[in-house]
C-alpha cells in the first residue's frame, strides 16, 4: 500500500504522541516510586495536556 505525503505525516503524528505519552507514563511511574509529590503533579497535568 502506498501512503500519500498527508498519510505519513499523520501516522509520524500519532507515532509521536504515543511515543510522548509512554515517556510520560514511565516517568510518572518513576515519581510515584520515589513519592515526589511536586513532579507527579507536573507529569499528571502534562499527561491531561496530551490526553
């Protein structure tokens, strides 16, 4: 299957986010292991940015 140019770019965007939303969701797994409670505020809000 042959992907047009607005094709790619939305599958490289969806790939990013998802790539964005792991990272975070590791990192706040990593706060909440070390209970710092100012850094799982931060990643939470930036969890709800990206959705």
């Amino acid at each position: 299957m042959i992907m047009n140019r607005t094709e790619v770019v939305k599958k490289a965007r969806e790939a990013h986010r998802e790539n964005i939303r792991r990272s975070l969701q590791h990192r706040l797994e990593v706060a909440r292991a070390k209970g710092d409670e100012n850094l799982i505020r931060q990643l939470e809000a930036e969890m709800r940015y990206f959705g």
